[in-house]
C-alpha cells in the first residue's frame, strides 16, 4: 500500500488507515492517491491503478454519515434514473467509516453550465427537475429530518415525526446562521412560521439538499454523475423543489425565468408540481445562503464577493416578503 500517498491525502492516521482498509478489498495496490476537495463533514480522494480504472476513497469519523450516503447510493442506483457512482465497498475500521466508488469521468457542472449554449442550459435545467422528480416519486417517509440507515433491515428511516415543529426547528436553524446583514427581513421570515403551509398537512419525500450544478459531472452536455449525498434528509417536496430551483436557475443567471420554467417542466413530467409557498421559498434560500461553516455562499461562475453575495441573497429573500405580502 502506497502510505506516503495515503499521507498526503488523509490528515490523520485514523483516516489512513481507514482509507487503508477500504483499498484492500481491491486486488491491486494504488501507484498515486489524491486529495479532492468533496463535501465538508468528510475528506476525499482518488486512488490510480497500473491495471484497473481509479477509485475515490472517502473516509469519516461519524460513522452514521457514511453508512447512509453508501446505503442511499445503492438505492438510488436500483430505483432511478440517475447516475451516481457505484458504491464498491462500504464499512468501518477502528470507528472511522470508510465508502470506496468508481471514479466517474465529467467535466464540473459548475464550471461548465454558465459557457454551454442556452438550450444546452435549459435542457440540464430540465433534467435537475425530471431527476428530483423521480427522487421524490422512488423515496418516501412515514417521517421528516435527517435519515439514517436501519442496522437490521438496511432501511432509511427519518428521526421527526411531527412536520410542523420539524419545519419550524429546521427553518429557524437557517434564519439564525444568516449574519447580521440579513437583519432587515429576518423578523419578516420568522413571521412566515405563522402561516398555515407550516401547519398544514405534508408528504415526506427525499430531499438531497444540495441537489445543484456544482455537484454535478457532465460530458456531451448531459449529466454523467450526481455526486456528494452526505447527510440527506427527508423533507416535504416542496421546500426540495425550492431550493433546488434556486441553486439551478437563480444561482447562475440575470434572467432566471427560462431555467425556472424548464426546471419546472422536467419535474412535471414525472409527477405533479408541488405548491410552494413563501414559507418554503424562504427556507430553501436562507438554508443555501450560508454554508456548513457558517460563510456566506457566493454564487454565479466565476463566483462573486462576499458583499455582492450578501445582496443577492438579500435580494432573494426580499422578493419572498413581497410575495408573501401579496398574497
């Protein structure tokens, strides 16, 4: 086993050796590894071969993490149409959870959507909302919140039963992470907890919550891999719809209508479109605006600055209050 590689990649010994355990269910021994920045609560990296395709290793403390993304990737691959990679192994050594899938070949997405042609665009557009589509159609809950995988039975199961006081705990998280720039619509998004869509009735489906371009691979201007699943939840559809609506077509253009449109018709061509409300508007753009270290995101291609970051978001949760003001 190649360790000074392993040395570069993993940053602690623990990891090492997990990512050691995870490469020997292969039958030959890796002549490079390298560290891929992929996802925050787990470290990353690709592993090259003399006779064999690569493989990426990912390793990670929290076992639970892990052992749902690898469970839900199984899944995913056996009830849907979309692509991710396929899981090779799966497990733990010493505490320390480790996933080994095949490498898939593809450009960024994030990289790439911005310098395609607009028809190009609106049909990825399109596709995101086939895909989530066919995610909420193959996976529903009896429950809401963050899923885990059943030690017995191999199920996902979620850990909230009540939709409500899920909701609310869920959307006041995200209104508090955002800094104090977002002062000036934060009262007014908190008031949205009050209107009936949050105590109304909600199916539980899927809700990858960062189902977006940047976590994508495409070759020929068509999706090859749907990557980075950590930490899934089960949500209701619409509140999924709307943030990925916004990391699709808000995220990358001027004029986000012709993306929403065909985002919108891919998914209806799979099941209903949901209704959604201020409420899960709110939510779904508060919840993006700030990532799992409590930064600001940046959005467009090349991303911009903090400061014009905070305004658009700004601006977007604006247009929320308007909207619910209106109604």
């Amino acid at each position: 086993m190649n360790e000074p590689s392993l040395g570069e990649a993993f940053e602690t010994e623990s990891l090492r050796a997990a990512a050691a355990a995870a490469l020997r269910v292969l039958e030959e021994s890796p002549i490079g590894v390298t560290r891929i920045n992929r996802g925050n609560r787990k470290q990353t990296a690709i592993a090259r071969f003399e006779a064999r395709g690569p493989v990426v290793i990912q390793v990670c403390s929290e076992r639970t993490w892990l052992r749902t993304e690898a469970a839900l990737l199984l899944k995913i691959r056996q009830r849907t149409f979309v692509p991710v990679p396929p899981v090779l192994a799966a497990g733990t050594h010493d505490g320390v959870a480790y996933m080994l899938t095949a490498y898939v070949a593809g450009e960024d997405l994030h990289e790439r959507f911005t310098t395609v042609s607009a028809e190009t665009r609106r049909g990825l557009a399109r596709w995101f909302g086939k895909a989530l589509a066919r995610l909420h159609e193959a996976f529903g809950f009896g429950a809401f919140g963050r899923l885990s995988v059943s030690e017995e039975t191999s199920s996902l199961t979620a850990d909230r039963s009540d939709f409500s006081q899920w909701f609310r705990d869920f959307g006041r998280r995200a209104l508090a992470r955002l800094p104090p720039a977002f002062d000036p619509v934060r009262s007014d998004l908190d008031a949205l907890f009050d209107t009936p869509a949050v105590e109304s009735s909600h199916p539980s489906r899927l809700f990858p919550w960062d189902f977006r371009p940047g976590n994508a691979l495409v070759a020929d201007g068509s999706v090859t891999a749907v990557v980075d699943w950590e930490v899934p939840l089960a949500g209701p559809p619409a509140l999924s719809v709307a943030k990925s609506e916004y990391l699709v077509a808000d995220w990358y253009a001027d004029d986000p209508e012709p993306l929403r449109q065909a985002f919108r018709d891919g998914y209806a061509e799979i099941r209903n479109f949901p209704t959604v409300h201020p409420i899960h508007r709110g939510v779904a753009i508060a919840e993006s605006a700030v990532d799992s270290s409590g930064a600001v995101t940046n959005p467009r291609y090349p991303a911009v600055g903090r400061e014009e970051a905070i305004a658009f978001h700004l601006d977007a949760l604006e247009a929320v209050v308007t909207e619910a003001d209106c109604r």
